[in-house]
C-alpha cells in the first residue's frame, strides 16, 4: 500500500509517498532530506503528535499553557486531552513543573 504524506519536519512540506507492506516501511520517496525519510517512515506506520493546551490555575488570572514532553501517538490525543481537561491546578507553578504524570507526561511551559 501507498501511503500519500505531506512532511512537517521543515517549511519546505515535500509530498512524500510511502511504500508500506505489512506494518514495514519498505520505500520512501519524494523527500529533500533525510529528515522527511525519517518523518515518513514514523508516520507511516505509527503517527506521533506533541499535544500542547491551556487550563486555567486556581489563584491566577492567566491560563497555563501546557504541553507533553515526548509526542505521543495519535491514537491517544483525545484521552490525553481529557486527562488534561480533568487537571485542577494550584499556582504557584514553575515552567517545566510536570502537572500529569501518567503515560502521558505533561508539563508546564511558564510559570503563574
């Protein structure tokens, strides 16, 4: 099967196709570097995402903007994003604070 994937690892956004059998990559062509290669190749078979949110803290006015530390897989943005909906913070929180700890780890891009 081929698989049609517009790569984001640099602006340029080469149209790349995927040559997948059997959950393996075989060929990846259309791409300017080894970085879409490699963009492909993950993508073809496992899609991973970084998730990044906001959600408001007891004691500020502001939203903290949260992210996960790793990407994760596509799969599991909306669980992630539910787990994230759940939080019921308390500031002070510093930048880089993990506020969720679970197979998702999610940690706080300021501080409030």
């Amino acid at each position: 099967m081929i698989k049609h994937i517009t790569c984001i690892s640099c602006p340029v956004g080469c149209r790349m196709e995927a040559l997948v059998e059997e959950k393996e990559v075989l060929k990846v062509s259309g791409n300017a570097c080894k970085r879409g290669e490699t963009y492909a190749r993950q993508e073809a078979i496992s899609p991973m995402r970084m998730v990044t949110a906001v959600v408001m803290v007891k004691g500020s006015d502001m939203p903290l903007s949260v992210k996960t530390k790793q990407p994760i897989p596509k799969k599991d943005i909306a669980a992630c994003m539910s787990a994230i909906e759940a939080l019921h913070l308390q500031s002070p929180i510093r930048a880089g604070d993990v506020v969720l700890n679970n197979e998702w780890q999610v940690v706080a891009t300021k501080s409030v």
